[in-house]
C-alpha cells in the first residue's frame, strides 16, 4: 500500500480551546506525514457516551475508524437499569479497491465514485454478502440478560437501518446525548452517527440474524448489499431445557421480519422525532 498522509477528527467532542485536535486535513492542522507520529490533546468536560473517531481525510474515513466510548463519572449511574454487558457494533462499507484510487478516479473523470462492495457489521460483511468469508461477527448472549449495543455508522455516505430478528431495541442514548427511552423494531443511523441500544435475550434460545441495510430516498446509485452477523445464545430461558452449544450451533438462523427496504421512507419519519 502506497504510503498516506492521515489526519484524525473526533465526532462529537467539544473542544474547549482545543480546535487544532480535530476538524479536517489542511483546515485547523497539517495531517501527519507517512512514517511520523502525532499525539493529540484534549480534555473531555462534561461529556460521557459514544462517539466517533476517524481519518479525517478524502476516503480513508471509509477503513480507519473506531469508538470512543466515555463513561460516566465514578458512582454516577445510567438514568436506566444497568445493562449485563456493552458491546460497541461499528456499521461501516468495504471497497474491494483501494478507497483513494477510487475517489480519485471520481475526480478525474466528473462522475460519481464507485459505490462499496459490502457493508460490514464490526469489519465483516456477513455470510449473505458474495464473500469467501464465512460467518460474520456473533454477538454471544445469555437468556435473561439485558446488553447495551453501542452502535456507530461509519459509512461514509449512508443511512443505516439496524434490526436484530425476534428482539426489541429500546433506545437509550444518540450521540452521546440520553434519550427518553422507546422501543423500536429498527433503528436509522446516519453517518457518524452513534446510537446506544438495549436488548434483552429473552427469546427461546437458538441464533438470530442481526443485519444493516442502506436508506436512501433520492435517485442516487447506492450499495444495497445487506451485511449480516448473529445474535447466539449461550444459554437458555429459566423455563426451557438446557442447550448444549453444538445444539445451539445446528439450530435454524431466525431471519428478520420487514427489514425496511432502500426507500422505506416512512421508517425514518417514524424513528427520527423520537430518537431527537
């Protein structure tokens, strides 16, 4: 891979007099150079939840990316009961090309990049997706147990619904900002958008498709590839037979219901007041 020059911004942190650690290349800093390093400062006040970091810098956003996951101060707990265990899901796109030689084919030639190959659920597209991959990444649960996702778009472009098959989501929390919570079947997330969910593994134990799939309303070409992972249990309900794993791993996928489609307009109208 041919040597890049990269810069890192931060969604959502409030620089207090720290402008310079974040924004985009050539704007508030010179990115860093190819072999060097850099050490960004800044203090986070009076900020606590998810948000974004990436490559501030034509596409290389699309692979370098990751969480930043503040939690709140010592003794000071959630304004809803404690989740068993978090678990951040990074929703992002894959190019089989490298993502800069595809931008800057764009640029010479005036028309649109090339959309992505897949969409990935924390860096795999899924078994569904025309990928030598096999599996995804499984998201492992105990029956009875409540876990907060803390989901993270980080496609460069697009909207994304969330949807995990047989389970609620209750929102909790959207760009680090809580949320009265509400129940919902699929969640939208636009790009460096964070949302925190809540999902209780109170279904009959077995394996449950977990999947992201792209919104779009306007004539814009897309990449309508559904990236795929699993939702497993580990355990089972109080009232049901023990599974052994090897039972658990031969049991049917249980596929979503209604995954909204790529111009399903009316989910967003419906999601977007209560997530504000």
């Amino acid at each position: 891979m041919t040597p890049v020059r990269v810069f890192l911004g931060r969604h959502g942190i409030r620089q207090l007099r720290t402008g310079w650690a974040d924004g985009p290349a050539y704007i508030t800093q010179c990115p860093i150079q190819p072999g060097q390093s850099f050490v960004y400062n800044f203090t986070i006040t009076g900020q606590r939840g998810t948000l974004l970091w990436h490559a501030h810098i034509l596409w290389l956003r699309a692979t370098v990316h990751g969480a930043i996951v503040v939690l709140p101060r010592r003794g000071i707990p959630y304004p809803f009961p404690a989740p068993h265990k978090e678990v951040v899901v990074v929703l992002a796109e894959w190019w089989k090309s490298d993502t800069e030689a595809v931008i800057n084919e764009a640029l010479k030639s005036g028309l649109a990049p090339n959309v992505s190959d897949a969409h990935t659920i924390n860096g795999h597209p899924g078994a569904v997706s025309t990928c030598s991959s096999q599996g995804g990444f499984t998201l492992p649960v105990q029956s009875g147990k409540t876990y907060m996702l803390r989901l993270i778009n980080a496609a460069l472009n697009e909207e994304l619904f969330f949807k995990i098959a047989g389970h609620k989501l209750t929102v909790v929390e959207v760009d680090a900002i809580y949320v009265k919570p509400f129940k919902t079947d699929t969640v939208l997330i636009a790009p460096g958008q964070t949302t925190n969910v809540l999902v209780t593994a109170q279904k009959n134990p077995g394996k449950y498709l977990i999947a992201a799939s792209p919104f779009m309303d306007a004539p814009i070409a897309v990449d309508n590839m559904t990236a795929t992972a699993t939702l497993h249990y580990s355990g089972a309900l109080a009232n049901s037979p023990q599974l052994s794993p090897s039972h658990l791993r031969r049991m049917p996928l249980q596929l979503p219901i209604n995954l909204p489609i790529l111009y399903a307009a009316l989910t967003p109208r419906n999601f977007q007041p209560k997530s504000q």
